[in-house]
C-alpha cells in the first residue's frame, strides 16, 4: 500500500470507486499529474465573514446564520474585491479510512490575489480534509485585487489526496537534492522541514525586470478566458534602479520571481510554505502546489540557463512598509514522495500555463514585452 501523495491515475481510480463524486463528470483536463481541480457549483453566497464550523456543525448551519444574500452562477456573475463569498463545490467526497486531503488555490488564482479555501463540514481548519472524511466540499472566495467574473464549472482551487505521512525529512531531502538538484544553488538551505526559496530582486535574469505592482480601480478578469487582459491595465512594471531591493507598500499586492530554479522530480511532489512570519511583515505564495515534473527537463521544464524553472513569487505586504532584500529567503518548498510516479508529468500535454516559466503573470494576460 505505502505511503504518499496520489498520482492522477490514483485519483481517477479513487471517483470510480465512489470516493469522489460530482452532479457532472469531470472535464477532460481536470485531473492533474498529483491534484484535482474543483469546480464551482451553480450557487455562491454573499457572506458576512469568514468562518470555520468546528465541530459538530454543518457549512450548511452556519451559512444559514451568515448569508447575506445569494448568487446564481449558471451564467456568471461578478465577485467584488473586499467581498467574502461561499460556494459549494461540485465534488464532494466519501473518502476511504486511510486516505485524507489537503487544497490550496491554483496557481493562476494566487496570481491573480484571489484568495481561496476549501472548507468541509465539521472543520477545524481552512483546506484539511481528514482521512474517511463524507460530505460536501465548499470554497470561501475574497478577491483581494481584481473584481473577477465566475461560473458555474470555474475552477479555482485544486486537492490533493495522500495516505500517510510521506514528507521527506532533512537528511532525506538533502540526499534528494544531491541526486536531483531540487534548486540550483550552491549553497542549498535544508533546514525546517523544507528547501529555502528566496527572491530574485537583482533584475538581472529579466532584462532589469524585477516583477509587477498590482494596480487598483482596474477592470474585472474573466478568470474563464486566456490572455484577454492587456497587461498594464492592471500591472505596473517594476525596474531596477541598482538597488537590490524593493520597499513593499502597505496592502499592496506584487508578482516577484524566485532567485533559485525549481526542480520537482518525477516521484515526488512539493508545496510551497510560508517563512516565518517573525522574520518579515510580508506573506508569500497563495497557491503553493508544485506537481511532479514541474521543472524537469525531459517534461519541457528545464529554462536555460537554469536546472529548472523559477518559482513565482505572489507577495503581499501586510500593515507597514516593508524592504524585501535580493536572496531574502521567503517561503520553502516541502517535498513529499509519490504513491506512484504520475502516468503524465507536469507539462506533458496537459495545457500547463507555467511549465518552464520565468517572471510571468497569469494565463489571464497577453504576453508583455518592455518598450
């Protein structure tokens, strides 16, 4: 049996068994090399604040309480920055004893600031599904940045299904980077349960390109359509100026790169966790799922000159201004083993938006080019 993250011939073997069921079948591209996409049901609410229904309680019970008015999404509607909104998930779960789960946003959705979880009944935590788990699945949705225009089948989260414990502890990853070089740095930092990431804010990989500052009072973005949005309509290009730094403003929202190269092997799969939060008045990578193959060469993953592909780095300041330092560690990435190794890797005719990536926006703009 063993112990590991689900591969998505797993998954798909896990809804034909009953474990996974949805009012539709899944959409051809849905399953991902070690994660599923959820999709948006018909029917959003408005909602007062965020809110965990601990236990003994439904989403259900307490949405009755915290409802302030409701969306039909069949056709689209438009969610407001500032708002929080609940939605119930197409997918819900009837989940074997040994087997449990865990969400985080899709990549384009943390780049766009959107910020999601995925509650279930009875939790006691925001995206953890515990092992045996039997209900619905919902989605709290606050767009942060942009008003976005969604759906009914809009997918905007994703879940991963593990049984046991399979994360790599330090002597096992230092060993898996050795073999592997997991990021391209001499000096790789495999402490705290993690490889340290930090942010590249010397310019000199982007032609002096440090990353982009969301503008505000922007259009919406139909989080449906691909590079329909002109890029600075709702970015302001960052430059370096021979300063290797960037003094983060206050509520503020940036798309930064990662200094290092990402490399996920095939039998494994990461996640990007926050620093420690003592270190820095910043938060770093809504949406921290990394498949298996991301970066790898023999997927189309291997961005020259680098062993790998960068990470990007989705950064929010939080109440006061804030100097983000060239090489300042902000995230690190946990990697955990495969059940088995993925019958399609990241990049391997799935559609993958960031496959080989630099410093890029989301799928949702055309692509940018400096005057």
């Amino acid at each position: 049996m063993g112990e590991g993250i689900l591969p998505g011939h797993a998954i798909e073997a896990l809804a034909g068994r009953g474990a996974i069921t949805a009012a539709r079948p899944f959409d051809a591209d849905q399953v991902q090399p070690a994660s599923l996409d959820l999709r948006l049901g018909p029917t959003a609410w408005r909602i007062r604040a965020s809110f965990l229904p601990g236990p003994g309680e439904s989403v259900a019970d307490r949405l009755a309480r915290l409802a302030l008015h409701t969306l039909d999404l069949t056709s689209g509607e438009v969610l407001e920055t500032g708002c929080v909104y609940l939605v119930e998930l197409e997918e819900a779960l009837a989940l074997p004893s040994d087997i449990a789960a865990s969400a985080n946003p899709k990549s384009s959705t943390g780049r766009l600031d959107v910020f999601t979880r995925v509650i279930a009944d009875r939790a006691r935590a925001f995206d953890i599904v515990p092992a045996g788990y039997e209900g619905k699945l919902y989605l709290e949705i606050s767009p942060r940045t942009f008003p976005i225009l969604v759906r009914r089948g809009s997918r905007l989260s994703q879940i991963r299904f593990r049984r046991g414990d399979a994360r790599l502890d330090e002597e096992a990853l230092g060993a898996l980077n050795l073999a592997e070089t997991l990021v391209d740095s001499a000096t790789p930092d495999t402490t705290g349960g993690g490889i340290a990431v930090s942010v590249d804010l010397s310019g000199a990989g982007f032609g002096g390109l440090l990353g982009f500052r969301a503008k505000h009072h922007t259009g919406l973005i139909d989080v449906d359509r691909r590079a329909a949005c002109d890029v600075e309509d709702y970015w302001e290009p960052l430059f370096t100026r021979g300063r290797r730094e960037l003094v983060l403003d206050p509520d503020a929202f940036y798309i930064l790169a990662s200094k290092e190269a990402v490399h996920v092997p095939p039998g494994h799969a990461a996640e990007m966790v926050p620093f420690d939060p003592l270190v820095g008045e910043f938060r770093v990578h809504y949406a921290g799922f990394f498949d298996p193959g991301f970066g790898h060469a023999a997927a189309g993953g291997h961005a020259s000159p680098h062993h790998g592909a960068r990470a990007v780095l989705e950064v929010r300041s939080r109440e006061v201004p804030f100097i983000l330092e060239d090489g300042q560690i902000v995230g690190r990435l946990v990697y955990e083993r495969m059940l088995e190794r993925p019958r399609t890797l990241y990049g391997e005719g799935l559609g993958s938006n960031y496959q080989a990536q630099g410093l890029k926006l989301s799928k949702h703009f055309r692509p940018w080019t400096r005057d």
